[in-house]
C-alpha cells in the first residue's frame, strides 16, 4: 500500500446525511472505519437530524435530545433540515427567520463537536460528505455548510453508490470476483436494490452499478420472508454474486428466516447500517492518498462521465488528442479550460470515445462569424462543464492573437445531448 506523506496519522471522516439521520465513521490511514456512536453499548449511530430551540433562549440540542427537548419542555422542533436546505425554505423559529443552510451548519457542527470529544481536530486529514443524493445543488449547499464551519482541512463530496464502491474495495480480493448485492429497505418497507458488478475482463477493472427497486413487502413477517425469498431467488438465478449487505431500518425485527438461509449458500450475508459513512471514509483517503487497489479499478457509477472527451489537434504535422474531460469524473464536478490555436477554418471537433467499446463521435462546432485569418493566428477558449448527467455545455471564446488580431469578444454556446 501506498500512501502520500500529508495523511500519515491522520483521521478520514465519512458524514452520511440525509434528511431523517447523520452518520459519522473515522478510521486511521487504511484501518477499518469505526462509526461514531452516541450511546455507551454502540448500538445508537444515527443522529436523528433534528433541531429544538428553547423558547426566548438561544439554547438549541440536537438529535435525541432536541426530540425529546421538544416533547418535554415545549421546545421547537425543527425537521428536515436537508429538504429545506435544498428548497430554500426559510424557517421560522421563536418568532425569528432563519435560512435552511445555516440550521443544518449548526445541525453539522454540533454532530462534529461529539466527534472531536473523540478524535482531536487537529488530526483531521479529510472528510467527505455522503449522501443519497449528490448533484450541483447539494453540492453546493454543502459548501456552505463548509464555509460556515470554517473546517480546517479538505471536505469532498459522493454520492452513496460511490461509497458502496470505496468500501467494498477495501474488503476481501473475493467479494470483486462475481460482484456484490446491496440491499436497503426502509422502514415503510420500500426496498432497492444495487448490483456493483466488476468486468475483469479489462486492465484496469470496470466496476458498475446497476439499480433495481420494489414496492413494500407486505403481511406478517412470515409473508414477508417468503416474498424477499422470491425477489432473491429471481435476482441470483442467473447470476452468482460473492456477497450482499442488507441495510436499513426495514431489515430489522428478525423476520428474514427462508430468505437469509437461501442468501447465505455460497456467498456470506452482512447487515447494518453503516456501510455508506465507512465508504465515505475510505473515500476520502481516495482523495488524498495514492493506494494500489486503486490502480486496479475504473468505477463507472451512475454520477461519473462514461466516455473521455477531447479535442485532436495537429503537433508537428501528426494528430494528436488532447483530453479535456476523463471518463470517470463526477457529471456535477466536470469542468475543463482550454486555450487552442485554430490550425484552420471557423470549425473545432469535439471528440467523444466511450470508455466501454463503440465508435468515437465527432460533434463539430463551427464559430460563425469568426474573421477570416491566416492559418494558426486564432486563439479560442474552451470551456466545457455538464448541467446534467447527459448534457455537456460548451463555452468558445475567440481570444484573438497577442498584439496581431485583438478579441473579438465573440463566444459561442452549444449544447450536446450525451
């Protein structure tokens, strides 16, 4: 294993949020991660993700207490701190208005605080925040949660398939054979279904997420049992998978008899609750430090660009390709700028090859309205980001030549379908 100096005795933090819970795992370097709980035997590692004012005092709690604070001595409740985060819901609260983002900063810091009683803050090396969903908007709102908090080291982002994928590459050589099965159910007994498969038939491996969902299971435990035994016996008639995971309040009470038996026979069955903050710790080591296993695997999860996308220019009378987008990038951090000389013509070509086999497409942009110039005395930018997962936007500057041909100031916008 491989590691760059700057993590050396350093503490990797996962946050799981949504918009019921937090979740807080931290591990040393590589070491297994180790979930934060806020009761004595361990069992307690959600936060439920809740606020309570105390009535004309500045005094808030948080999680359990803030539920109890409530209940008890008449407190304000506050709920959905992510929801109103994301839909800009300002709150009222003891008569005063807040923004949604700075209630689920102070939500953030306070679970922080429990954690730095833990591990010293000053050993933080990282922390990548986790959740269900992850696009520009979350991003973005927790970002500002960040920059609130003023944390004094780096802070990334994924979504929880990403974590999946972090984790299991940390667990035995094994479970990377076939592929592993992550099942969560929540506690309306709605449940989805993740199959992170590996084609070890490339260098490196592709690793790939495919998603399935369920309605509720209903009946007694008995009905119930029988159903998942069903779902599981269609999913792994075709297919041999190395593991599956079961996670979520659903899973709980003990009523999985027939269906786990059937699970365990040739592959081994884990269940918690805890797996996507151990991924985002692991995730966060990723970020800053370099490991061999990493080396070994591509992960194309739902949120990464599929296909490298560049440019091919001419280098001493031979074509050469230039990337400006890699496959394997997150579709909401995707963002490259490019100077490039025209070697002719009003017209640049967008080169996009699949990662996965297919032919290369070519999408042409041609400058209208450029000035006619000699060939390789026009300098443009460009500028390419994705608004969604399927779309790239790219910005062309025409930036002139030095002191021969002064800017135009012309740009051109295209949109293109993925």
């Amino acid at each position: 294993m491989l590691f760059v100096r700057s993590v050396e005795k350093k503490y990797m933090i996962g946050f799981d949020i949504d918009d019921d819970a937090a979740q807080m795992s931290y591990s040393m370097q590589a070491a297994e991660p180790e979930t934060f709980s806020v009761s004595g035997d361990g069992e307690e590692m959600d936060i439920p993700a809740a606020l309570c004012k105390k009535k004309g005092e500045n005094i808030w709690s948080f999680g359990s207490e803030a539920i109890h604070a409530a209940s008890e001595d008449g407190g304000e409740l506050i709920l959905n701190l992510l929801d109103n985060s994301l839909y800009e819901t300002e709150i009222m609260v003891d008569g005063e208005t807040y923004e949604p983002w700075a209630l689920l900063s102070l939500f953030v810091s306070k679970c922080l605080s429990l954690l730095f009683e833990k591990i010293p803050k000053t050993q933080v090396g990282a922390m990548m925040f986790t959740s269900r969903r992850m696009d520009p908007q979350m991003v973005g709102i927790l970002e500002k949660v960040q920059e609130r908090l003023l944390l004094p080291f780096p802070v990334f982002f994924e979504p929880h398939e990403d974590s999946f994928y972090h984790y299991m590459l940390m667990q035995d050589d094994a479970f990377r054979k076939n592929g592993v099965l992550l099942y969560e159910m929540d506690k309306n007994d709605r449940m989805n279904v993740s199959r992170l498969m590996f084609n070890t038939r490339t260098e490196p491996v592709v690793a790939y997420i495919e998603k399935g969902a369920y309605s509720s299971l209903s009946g007694d435990d008995t009905a119930r049992d029988m159903e998942f035994l069903d779902i599981l016996q269609r999913e792994l008639a075709m297919r041999h998978l190395d593991a599956a995971y079961l996670i979520g309040d659903g899973f709980k009470g003990g009523w999985m008899k027939s269906s786990v038996t059937y699970l365990l026979r040739g592959r081994r069955v884990f269940q918690g609750n805890n797996l996507f903050s151990k991924g985002a710790a692991y995730g966060a080591l990723f970020k800053c430090a370099s490991h061999d296993i990493t080396e070994k695997y591509f992960f194309l999860g739902e949120t990464r660009l599929k296909m490298n996308i560049g440019i091919y220019a001419l280098n001493k009378d031979s074509e050469k390709y230039i990337s400006l987008l890699d496959a394997g990038t997150n579709w909401y951090e995707a963002e490259s700028e490019t100077d490039i000389i025209l070697e002719n013509g009003n017209e640049i070509v967008i080169a996009m090859i699949p990662l996965q086999g297919g032919d290369r497409m070519d999408y042409r942009i041609r400058l209208d309205e450029l000035p006619v110039r000699d060939d390789r005395l026009t300098r443009i930018r460009i500028r390419l980001t994705m608004p969604a997962r399927d779309r790239l936007l790219a910005e062309i500057t025409d930036l002139g030549f030095g002191d021969i041909f002064a800017s135009t100031r012309l740009r051109w916008r295209k949109e293109i379908t993925l």
